[in-house]
C-alpha cells in the first residue's frame, strides 16, 4: 500500500511537469504569408509594394532578379524626389497609376493616396498585376508594357513630358523618332535602323513586351538605348557612354559603321555612320608619311578633358529663360543635336538648315562642356575651322553637280576630278587595290562639307586636328604620285600648316621629311 501511494505522488508531481514542458516546446510552426496584399477595390488591381517599408514591391516576390536591379534606380525613390510644395498632380507620375500603362480612369495612388504605391514601380509601366497574382499561368493575365511610343498615354512619353522634362517632345524632333523605311529589309541595316531589332541586339537578351507582335517598323524609341529595370549606367543607358572603347560605348553601336576603304566594296570609296572612329581618331585613310594606320589622332573632343565624349555635346541640357529670366522651356537633349537650331525665345526647334550664327543657334553645348568661354567664342572657332576645312576639301574635289559622285575634269573641280580624267582607273572601288585617289575619295566623303550624305557631318568639330591632318596629307600624296597641282597655290601654306599642328600635337605621327 505505501508502494502504491508513492506511485500516485511521483505521477501526480510529474504531471504538472510534463504539461509546463509541453507548453515550452522548442518546435517552431510557420504560416507562410499571402504572396500578396490583397488591394482595395479602388486600386483597380495595381498591388503596389508588399513591404513599403524595404522597397519590397509584389511582383519582386517572384521576379527577384528584376527586384535587386530595379532598386538601385531612380524610379525606386520618384516620390522621395518631389519637392515639399509639389502639386498633386504631379504625384501621378511619382507613383503607381494608370500613367504609363494600359489601365485607365483613376486608379493606385491616384484613387487611395496610400504609401503602398509610392514610386515608379513594376505596375506603374506594366499595369495592374492583380490578375496575375491571382492565376500567373493563364498567359493573357500577364501585365506587359508598352516598348514603343505609339501611344503616348501607355508609353513612356506619359511622363517623360512636358515644359519641365520634354524628353518625348525633343526625341519626336530628331532623327532618331523617324524609321528610314530602305533599310528595314536589309538584316544589316535592321539592327541599327529598326528599333525592336536594335533591342533585341542592345539588351542582349530576347524581351517581352505588349507591342511585340507589331509588324510595323519602329523607329529607335527610349528602351533601345535605356535599360527600364536596372542603373547599371547613368541614366539608366544599356551601354556606357564615357568608354572610348568602340565595342562597348552606346552611340558607337551604331554611329560607326565604315570608317575606312575598302577593297571591292560595293558601298564605293565612301564612309558610313562614322562619327563614334572620328570621335577617338580612328576614321579615315591614312595616306603615305603616316607612321602607321593604326595611329589615333586624338583631339579634345576624344580626349579625357570631354568624358562623357558625344554625349557631352549631343545630349545637352539647358534651361532658357525670358529676357526677364522667367523660365521658359528646359532643354533635356533629346534633339541629339550639337549645335540645335532655336527660335526667336531660344527653343530648339528641330530643324537642322539654319545658319551657323548665336542668333540661329545655340552653343550652350560648347560653353557648357566647360571648353569654351562663351557662346560667341565657341561661333568663331567653327567658322575658323569650316573656313579651313573647305579651302583644303576643295582642293581634293569640287563636287560642281552635287551627286555626290566624283566626275571627271571639267565636269567636277580639284585634284580628284583631274585625276580621274587623266588616270583611268586610278579612282576604283570595286578592285581590291586602295589607290592614294582611292583614299582620297574617301577622306574629302568623310569630312568635306556637303561632299557626301553619310560623312562625319560634323563640320570636322568631332575631330579638327585629324580632319585636317588626313586632307592636309590627302592633298600631299596626291601631287607626290599623280604630279597633280594645287587648284589654288596659296594653300600650300594651310596644308603645311595642318601637318605641323599634329606633328606639335602627336610627336612623331608623320614620318621625318614628309610635308617639309
């Protein structure tokens, strides 16, 4: 019996025990969140951030690669930007809304004023991605955005707009809005004349967008060059623009095609889209006293002082102001145009046939870069520079009929068109010989003014010293092997001029005794 009574008190001691250990059991339960918040019904579907507090939007829940790029954007922290005494409708293109995509009405931000659409996230390009959340499989329900500018209200142009920021209204004015329809079916001209096939060749990968399926040729629309979901350069660029390296700077893509003859081409002794090779010295024949073709000639428009190499000038913002500095318009660069052509108030119009005077044009680009004192200054260097170049492009070839075809002596003027007629076949693309005329051709097409359509077209500014070294020493080899005379004898001393100029800038570029 007192055996069976301590049984009872040891049970009924450990009893108590055994139930405070149960109670502290160490096992943890999970109870996985929704994968999203479910949004009130005057969201209209936009989800907005899961977790506001960290950036986390919904749909990094699942696309996480796209989550960790898109946060190191600008488009992360749009609402932080806005000043303390922004209107509210300029809220709308800080934050998650029908702006920029395919929903309409009042909707995200707009509608519920919540923190949870703040910023330009995922939604705000792609759409309402309730649906998709909802039943990700059904293919119809995935939100895409719009890649071209057809539509401006679903498109970037919805808020990249406007007196303040005109991106689209300036990209519309330039070359780069326009589709040169003769190219399209050539796959070689495609990938820098069509912008889905130049997309697809930029990002590197195969993207996926709402208007994919159109057949349309597009032209070369704002996610060509910017990437939408990563910073990995500034402005958000696909590719850098301050590398002098052709492989990878962004407008050298394209903006370098033909830089120099060659042998049996059936382009002729003509240059195309060379621009990025005349930038960083790379373009052109190199005529005989050359050291070797591979020498750069680098001006200060290719050097370290100009990083930012074309962007410096093409892509250049300024602000114009009333003659009693009231605000007029803010130039965001997207004309593409160096020296743009402005109206009477200073606005750049998109017009490229005005004078090269501070009254037709703007030079804000060339004072602002740093180089140039004042606008004035930066006028009268390139009405120095045109002036030279001319006088030397002439020499070469006058071309009297403007077909942008050199025509033998008397038809055309210059060195080339006397060549041609006293040297039959000297003058000769389609052989596999690149004669000094060949070479020749070619330079007076790369950079005379008005020689030829797809030339530098820089008036020599992307690169004077090479410009003027290669006609210079064009001009040189000419009389050396066809005994040709100078048309005007007096710019003997310009061509000397123009060799010594490079040789006091690049030491030992021409080889000892050429020129004098």
């Amino acid at each position: 019996m007192r055996t069976t009574g301590l049984i009872r008190t040891l049970l009924a001691a450990a009893a108590p025990a055994y139930l405070l250990a149960a109670c502290t059991s160490e096992t943890i339960v999970y109870r996985d969140r929704e994968p999203f918040n479910e949004p009130v019904a005057a969201a209209a579907g936009f989800l907005g951030y899961y977790t506001a507090s960290s950036k986390a939007t919904t749909c990094g829940n699942c696309h996480v690669g796209h989550q960790s790029d898109w946060v190191t954007t600008r488009h992360a922290d749009a609402y932080a930007t806005l000043p303390a005494t922004a209107q509210e409708f300029c809220k709308s293109c800080h934050s998650v809304n029908s702006n920029g995509n395919i929903a309409t009405g009042t909707t995200g931000y707009d509608a519920t004023q919540d923190e949870v659409y703040h910023d330009v996230q995922c939604e705000a390009c792609h759409g309402p991605g309730l649906a998709h959340v909802q039943n990700p499989e059904v293919a119809a329900n995935v939100p895409l955005a719009n890649a071209n500018l057809t539509d401006d209200g679903s498109s970037c142009a919805a808020c990249h707009e406007g007196t303040h920021h005109p991106f689209v209204e300036q990209w519309k004015l330039s070359r780069h809005s326009q589709v040169e329809s003769h190219t399209v079916g050539n796959a070689s001209c495609a990938s820098c004349h069509e912008g889905k096939t130049a997309l697809l060749r930029f990002s590197g990968q195969d993207p996926v967008f709402r208007d994919k399926g159109d057949t349309e040729p597009w032209p070369t629309t704002c996610t060509v060059c910017h990437d939408p979901h990563a910073d990995r350069n500034p402005g958000q660029l696909r590719l850098p623009v301050d590398n002098p390296d052709p492989e990878v700077n962004l407008c050298m893509q394209c903006h370098l095609r033909k830089i120099e003859p060659s042998g049996g081409s059936s382009r002729g002794n003509a240059p195309h889209a060379p621009q990025g090779a005349a930038v960083v010295g790379l373009a052109g024949y190199r005529p005989a006293g050359f050291v070797s073709p591979e020498d750069e000639i680098v001006s200060t428009h290719g050097s370290e002082a100009n990083p930012r190499l074309c962007a410096t000038c093409h892509v250049n913002k300024f602000t114009v102001n009333d003659a009693q500095g009231g605000f007029v318009f803010q130039a965001v660069g997207h004309t593409f145009g160096a020296l743009p052509c402005v109206d009477g108030q200073g606005v750049p119009t998109g017009n490229s046939g005005c004078d090269y005077n501070t009254t037709s044009r703007t030079f804000a680009s060339c004072v602002g870069a740093g180089c140039h004192a004042t606008q004035a200054v930066a006028s009268t260097a390139l009405f120095s520079l045109r002036t030279q170049m001319n006088q030397l492009a002439d020499q070469l070839w006058i071309d009297s009929n403007n077909n942008e075809t050199i025509d033998a002596a008397p038809t055309d003027g210059g060195m080339l068109a006397i060549i041609k007629r006293d040297f039959p076949g000297a003058i000769n693309a389609s052989d596999n010989v690149i004669s000094p005329a060949d070479g020749a051709e070619f330079n007076v097409k790369l950079f005379g003014e008005g020689r030829y359509g797809n030339g530098d077209k820089s008036l020599a500014v992307h690169n004077p010293f090479l410009a003027k070294a290669l006609l210079a020493a064009n001009i040189t080899e000419l009389q050396q092997t066809y005994g040709v005379s100078l048309r005007d004898p007096g710019v003997a001393g310009l061509v000397q001029e123009s060799i010594d100029a490079v040789r006091r800038r690049q030491p030992g570029l021409f080889r000892t005794g050429h020129g004098r």
